[in-house]
C-alpha cells in the first residue's frame, strides 16, 4: 500500500469523502499543526468545489460560526481542529447546539495513543472531552500501515452513524476524534480511492392509529383551544401546517418570537402581556384545551401561567425530549406538528366569536403598548419596537440573550410571515452572539443582529469572519454600558453591591472596534435614525451604535406592564362587562 | 431557623467562609442571575477586607485571569460563575490547570435538581461538565429549610477537602457546583454564625531510607552528571537548591526558560542548539549520569535527545505525574528537587573540568547566536533577543505558546536570577494569554507579554482588565500577520494551500485595539526603539507592535541552526581536536 505519506493521505481522504458523501457541505477550519492533512485535504476540496471551507483563528467564535450556519441552512456542519485547548473552546457551542438540537460534527484531531498521559504538549484527554454534552464519541483509527481497506470501510461506517446521528430528532453534536502521527504531510496529488456511497436509508412517516386520532377528535373537535407555539426547535418547519391547523379550529396561536408564526393570520405575539393580566380576564378567555408546541417559551409569563392552567395541555413534543418545566403537559405525542396536524383536517372548529375574542383581546394590548412604549429619549423596548417595524421584507433578525430577547418577545409584531427571527435559545448564553449570526449571514440575506454591549464585548474576535468573509450584517448594539437585565432583578434593590458585581460597566468604544474591523458604524440616539439605517439595508458589517440608559430599564418594564394592566380595565368593562 | 433568605444568607456565607479559611484570598466573579447570593456575599467579604475580588465578564478570559494570579502567588483561586454555557467557557483554562498543575477551586451556580432535564434555560448537565479536566467534583447541597447544621458542617467538610485536593501535589482545578432556588436575594446584614476553623493538619517531609541514600550515593558520587531542569511545575521552588546541588558537584545544568534556573551560576542556557549539534560533539561530553527535574521541556531537540541518551536518568517527578514522553526515565523519585537534593550534601563532585568543558562549548554557541541573530531588519530570534537583553531586574515576562516561547528558549541568557518567565506550558494553547499575563500583572511588578498577533487576538477580550483594573502589562505584540509556527513545519512547503489554511493573515489594526482599551500604543521596527521602551517600564496597558516579516521564519530558523554547526566545528577543532 505504499508509503506512509500515502498511507496518511489515503486515510484522510477517505474520511473527508464519507464525510461529504453523508451531507457535509460547509466546514469550519481552525488552523493548528496536528490538523495539517485535514486542514491541506479540506483546501483541496474547496477547491474541487466540493465543499465551503471557511477559516476562523478563535476556535469559541468558530463553532458559533459553525452553530449559525447549520441553524440558518438547516445542514449539519463540520468543525476541524487541533489537539489540546483548541478543542475545548468549541464547548460552550456544542452545549448550545446540544441545547437546541443543532447537527454538528466535531472533529479533533490528537496525538496517537503512544503520546498519551505521558506530558506531551497538547495532549488531552479529548476522548472524554465534551462529556454529556454530545450525543456520541468514536475514536477514529489513527492511519497505520496495512492494506487499510478495514480501516476505511470502518471510518466509512462511523462517518455515515455520526452524521446520522447528528441529524437524526432530536438532532445535535457528535464527536470524532482522530489520532495522527508525524510526519503529517499529506500529498495532494495522489489519486485516492474514496468510499462511493452510503448505505441507501428507507424513510419512514408516524401515522395516527384510529385510537389516536379518535381520541384527539375528541379531545379537540368543537373545543375552545389554545395553540402555545415555543421556539422553532430541531430544524423542524411547521409553522405552515400550525397556522393552518389554527384556521381550521379557529384556534388562536399564542406565539413566540422563535416559533416562526408571527405575521400569520391566527398568531397573537403579545402573550407575554397578556398572560401577566390573566387575572383581571373574565372566565370566557378559558381555553377546553391547550397545544403546545416547539421548545421552551421565551416568556416567563407564559411559562407560569401554563404551570397554573386548568384545561389539558397535549404536547407536539417534535425532539422527544420532554421540554417542558412548566410541568404542565398532561398528554404527550413524539412527533412534529406538521406529521401530526395535517392527519386531523377534518376536525369540527370552535364557536367563531372564540378566536376573534382573543385577537380583539391582543389587539388592545398592542396598542397599549404602542402608546406606552417612550421613542423620545429612544429606550430599549422602544428600540425593539423600532427594529421590529422597520425590517425588509425577507430579513433575518438574529436576537442575542439576556434583554434583546425578552424586548422582542413584546415588541415584533409583524404584518408579514416572510422574516425569520432566530436565538441561541437554548443554553441561552451570551457567548458567541456575533459569531453566529454571521453564520446565519453566511447562508441568508437581509441580516440583523440585535444585541446589547455586554454580548457584544464577549464574542468580540467573532466578528473578524465578516471582514475575511465580506459578509452582510447591520448590528444593533444596545449600548447600556452594562447588564441591564439584572437591573430588572431582586439584586438592584442591593444597591451597595449592585454596580460593583453586576452593573459590569465596560465604557467600550464602539467605534474602536468598528475601527479595527473596518465596519461602517454610527452612534444614533433616536427612533427615526434607527428606522432609516435598517430600511437602508447596509452592505458589508454595519455597527449602529444605540445609546440607552441602564438604570431606566426597571422603570420602563414597570410601565409597560402597569400601561396594559390599567387600560386593559377599560378595554374588558366596555366588551365583556 | 427563620426564612428563605436568612436560611440562603447562612448557608452561603457559610460556604464562603469555609473557601476563606481554607486559603482562598483571590476571587474572579462573572456576573450572571443564578450567583446573585454569592456574588453580593462576596462583595460584602470584599468590603470587610476579607479576599480581593475581581469582576470579568468574559468567563473564558476570567478563568485564564485567575489561572495567572494562582501561577503567580502560589495560591489557589476562586472562579465563580452563573449557571450554563458561562461554566462552559471556563473549559480552557481548566484544561491548562490541570497540565500545569495550578490550584483552582471552580465554584459554579446551578438550577436545583428540580429543573434539570425539562428544558429549563440556562441548564445544562454542570456536574458532568469538567469530566476528567478535574481532580475532584462536588455537588453542594442547595440551602434548604431545617436547621442547617448538617448541611453547614458537611459543605466546610467538604470546601476543606475540595481546597486540599487542589493544592496537594499534584495541585489542580476542582469543581464545586451549588444547586440555587429563588428567591436569591441574601440579607447582606445578616449577622452568620461562620465555621470557626479549619481542621489542623500535621505537615510531613519526605527523608530518603539509607538504603535509597546509598544507591543515589553510588549512581552520583563523582560521576560526570547533567542536570536537565524543565519548567517549574506545581508551584515547586526548587531552583536554588538545583542551582546548589550542581555547585556542589560541579555538573552543569541545562536550563528551560521555564525552569527559573537561568541566570544561576551553573545554569546553561543553549540546551536546544548544543543537543541540535549533538553528533558534532565529541566523546568527552559524554555524561555518567542524568537528573531530570521539572515538567516537560520547551525544546524538542533537548527532548529528542533524551529518547535517545546512553546514561541513566533519574527523574525527580516532584508532580508525581509521569511526565516524560522521551520515555528516558530510568529510576524516578516521587519528590521535589528541594526536598531530595540538600539529603545529598555530602557527595563528591565530578573532575572539575567537567562543568568547565560545558560552560566554555555553550558560551561558544551563545556568542554564535549572538552574531548570527539578525537586529537589522528585526526578525523574531532578534525581539526575543532584544527583550531578553533589556529586561529590568525583578522584571516578570510572560510568554505566549508558538513561536515567542521557542525563540526565548534560545535567547534567554539572563545574568541576574530575579527575572521570571512563565508561560501557559501545560496543554500550550495559544488561548487564554493576555488574561494569564494580567493576572499574572495584579501580583507582580516589572510586568511584560511577549506574543504573536494571533494569540494577542485570539483572547482580545482578556485586555479589559487591565484597563479595569489599572494594570501595569507592556505587551509586545510580534506582527507577522498569521500563524508564523506554521512556516517552519513541512505544511510551508504546500504552497496552494499553505496561505489559505495556515497563514491565516488577520490583517490586524493593533492601534484601534489599543484606542479600544486606552493603551499606550507605539509600532518600532529597529532593536533600539524596542530596547528604550522596555527599559522605560511603561505603567498601565502599553502595546508595543513589532512588525516582523513572517515569510523569513523559516530561513531564521534554518540560518541559525547552520551558523551553530559551522562555527561549532572550528571551536571544536580548536579545543578538542
């Protein structure tokens, strides 16, 4: 079989073909010694047009990077790097995309086993590296000599299970690990053999026994029932056949931000409000039934009202993986509501004034909120309000954590179904914000990312791939010159340790940064600045810088809430008086 | 024993005192919502003058912070961080904590076992998350009602044996994970009834048998040894009785940069050229006997030639981690240098010519090195050099994994000993360094970095600090735009992809980086302009951009390894002959 540079060039390209062969088209490379062949093979393929190969030195920001791309296109995405610490930094996105069932294929180069626990430099214990975290670890054969044939029909196999694995409900990441020896030249000009193709998969569809859907007739058919639409979660694409399934049943949608059903017909977004006045509504808002679909809500409100509701709540649970700690469901089907839904078109709807009781309802707290919501001095809901009215058609908003989410949650409404609303929703860290939403600016257009300063400064290196890469994004950085989302905790009323440990104030020069990255950038104070930049669909990076101040965030949650609670009064004595 | 908050107030207080009177005097505290008691309990404890705390709200960058204050007192650091990917981000630096054996007790928040599992943001599996990264992981019970006792006693049992395990040798990370519920908020004028003290503990030296004392006696007594010193580990101070040792028996030592050894009169410091040229050498260098202390070298020829050496070694594993990937060890002591070597202070020492034969061969290639580094245009061996040169006394440099830690290996030839070196040499990232170098900053004085620009970038959120905290870092940034180590492994020779894959030119603007945290910045091309402004001591953040032609490493490294082998044969002819 030749030498060992043939060897090792055999081997590794065997393994990038399963790879590509089992639906890996775009990877994330960063760049060490112990990846050399994988790093020159990967090259070569780009080069072939085989795959997307994208570069990123800061191995944090480059599985966000990666996160971002499998997210926006829906793909499982490969990440390569060196032995050692490198690979540890990709942690916090592989616990995010365990989180919210992403399909990621890690790929860690290591030193052979003969290097092992022996003080070699960069030597970890990688096959134990990311615990629990993944949803499996294969130690690939180091390439050896031999005629080799077993050991790439091996690899063949494990490729094609952990890829399967990565994208099988619920999806998430997988871990190959690679063992390689010096020297780690491959040659690039060797005709290679490669696999040629996987193991052919017959699909399958879950249908409804009759039982089941007996049962679901009767548990919903002429019911008065509620649709709780979570986030989007595991790739899955419902929101059209929930949107019409809420038509049918002239059921309202009470929708969040992530679900993408907001701008359809029977989708209210202002649950959050609406459930925290729950307890001045009169008796006819209470739902028969309840659906719940998608992961965890984003509003609390909703969360606690679902722990307290008193109708049955039968949960489309598409993950299999009993997310729900409002502990609320009382019936459970492992399926997605699109499997499901479209099996129960011939249900008979509920009375006609019970949707339109709800939207009446919602419509009212909207405009509550329009009122109360202050864009003189511009302030942070007033800030969502204005992104959430002034996207293109088409856009893709990109939230970070902490206040951006909870803000939209409240303030997207929109007119349209065609704006896609996306979150690292699921460890819902504040790392790695910017680096994903380039990834998802890799795939779509008309990108925004919405994020506060404190995000902002974590993922700071991430955003050195829109200048290698030229990619589009205009980010909204909320500048409160801290964490403004513990202001609206118990700890602010602790005022000789709040600023110390949790107001964090960074004082950043926004246009430093902007500076060192070769972004346009500008510093506004008012909504319609804000509105002209984001209906200008500014190409390359774009920083807007939006100053708000911190200490008004408790005040304005107060206000907002107190707005809808006492015009609300008014609303229900005039309808349902 | 009253309500919620003063039951949550008692027992972390408790758990706060236990950490203190263990040893813990220096905190790292990220802000997130789930530490809220801890960390408005340390801020109080910080108040009353009872542990310095330090606020970093990038949690990889705060744990690497924390890793460079324990690296430089000797002293084991709390971090302490909220729950989900933020104790995901502490991965990095725990790994090098564990290679380099450095004290960290990890104090992560958690959810209560009541919200594990069912989709509960922020959530992940904390328990499992470090794996084999720690030497001991502890589940603190969550403050319930009841009387506590039980609970108090048995988290100071625990907090004792948790600080312990980290600071025994071998020292390293520990995991301490406190499950919270809300409310929680701590009552800060809570008067606590704190555990008293700690249980007192009876020290042990170790004394060798007569019998081993015999046996060291014959292997050593008269013999032509070497002593081959790698970097200090585990907070061990051994170079003055190493330093001692070699006096007495007239043995030369061969010096990481990381040993603390140079400077020391016997301590040589051109171990990787002399043992590159080693088959030039003749007979007469022969050693009878080796003593290898220290972790594992920085030099890979020093290590090659272990592999292959012809006399016994005796490894003192003062760690007790079987270090030795050149496989060399023939006997091993589990012990310090500085406990084992004043036993023997009664041995004869090697003819005197020994160490003279030494001292004279590497004097000959330290001048070599010294006309064959060029200043004129400055390249990578010539700012190494320059900083080696012009360092003050008690001046503390840090230096970064890749290339600046190789060239400070051939360079560094101080000759005072009051100059320290350090380096992340465990697992060698490249991550992780201006925050280690900072910490290392908040102890020391005379602080510098030396680093290339992809590792200054790769931790650019690391910088803060220092501006935070008014630190005094002149950082030497060496610009090569890209990864320059990559140019002297065989990869340089793949022209079509080498740029792409490996160069990976950041194209980075240092002076906004610098605007960014209010540094002093300056760019210098020539010896001089760096000289003056080391000497300068600047205070505060001051960045020095080197800029250094990466293309040239391979030829620097090839031109220096020449000008040794040529030069050596004619003094080798001259005084061997």
């Amino acid at each position: 079989m030749g030498n060992i540079q043939t060897i090792l060039t055999n081997r590794v390209s065997g393994l990038l073909a399963s790879l590509r062969h089992s639906g890996i088209k775009q990877v994330v490379l960063s760049p060490g010694s112990r990846s050399t062949p994988v790093a020159i093979l990967l090259g070569k393929m780009q080069d072939e047009g085989q795959i997307k190969l994208y570069i990123d030195v800061d191995e944090r920001s480059a599985a966000f990077f990666g996160l971002g791309i499998a997210k926006a296109s829906g793909q499982p995405v490969l990440l390569v790097c060196t032995s050692g610490t490198a690979a540890a930094n990709y942690y916090p996105a592989i616990w995010e995309a365990d989180s919210t069932n992403v399909p990621l294929v890690v790929l860690t180069t290591d030193r052979p086993p003969e290097l092992q626990e022996i003080g070699t430099p960069q030597t970890l214990d990688q096959p134990k590296m990311y615990s629990t975290a993944v949803k499996g670890f294969y130690q690939l054969p180091s390439p050896s000599a031999g005629d080799g044939n077993a050991e790439l029909a091996y690899t063949d196999y494990i490729v094609q299970k952990a890829v399967d694995q990565a994208c099988q409900h619920p999806c998430g990441p997988v871990h190959l690990n690679l063992p390689l020896r010096k020297p780690l030249m491959p040659d690039v000009d060797q005709v290679v053999s490669l696999p040629e193709q996987n193991i052919f998969q017959t699909k399958l569809t879950p249908v409804l026994t009759s039982a089941a859907k007996q049962h679901l007739t009767r548990l919903f058919a002429g019911k008065k029932g509620l649709i709780i639409a979570g986030p989007v979660q595991d790739g899955h694409q419902n929101a059209a056949e929930i949107a019409e399934f809420a038509e049918q049943m002239n059921w309202p949608i009470l929708a969040d931000p992530l679900s993408g059903l907001r701008g359809y017909s029977h989708a209210l977004s202002t649950g959050d409000q609406l459930f925290k006045a729950w307890d001045k509504l009169p008796t006819d808002f209470q739902p028969e039934v309840i659906v719940r679909t998608g992961a965890t809500l984003v509003s609390a409100s909703m969360i606690n009202w679902l722990a307290n509701k008193s109708a049955p709540v039968i949960y489309l649970d598409e993950d299999c993986s009993w997310k729900d700690h409002s502990l609320s469901t009382t019936e459970r089907i492992a399926a997605a509501p699109a499997q499901i839904l479209p099996q129960l078109s011939d249900l008979k709807p509920a009375v006609s004034q019970w949707f339109e009781r709800w939207r009446k309802l919602s419509r009212t707290i909207r405009k509550i909120l329009e009122t109360a919501t202050s864009f003189h001095p511009l302030n942070e809901p007033g800030v969502a309000s204005v992104i959430s009215k002034n996207l293109p058609a088409d856009a893709t908003l990109f939230v970070s954590n902490s206040m951006p989410i909870r803000d939209i949650d409240v303030q997207f409404d929109p007119q349209i179904t065609s704006t896609q609303v996306l979150c690292n929703r699921g460890a819902d860290g504040i790392d790695g914000v910017n680096s994903t939403a380039l990834g998802v600016a890799s795939q779509l257009q008309n990108n925004y990312l919405y994020i506060g300063d404190l995000a902002f400064f974590h993922d700071l290196t991430g955003l050195m791939m829109a200048r290698k890469y030229d990619l589009d994004l205009t980010v909204i950085v909320q500048n409160n010159d801290g964490g403004g989302i513990f202001s609206i905790l118990p700890q602010y009323q602790e005022k000789t340790q709040f600023e110390k440990v949790f107001g964090t104030p960074l004082d950043l020069k926004i246009s430093a940064i902007a500076d060192m990255y070769d972004a346009k950038y500008c510093k506004i104070t008012t909504a319609g600045e804000l509105a002209d930049i984001i209906r200008q669909q500014p190409h390359g990076l774009t920083i807007v810088e939006v100053v708000v101040p911190r200490q008004a965030v408790p005040e304005q949650q107060d206000h907002l809430k107190a707005a809808v609670a006492d015009r609300l009064q008014e609303f229900l004595d005039e309808n349902h008086g």
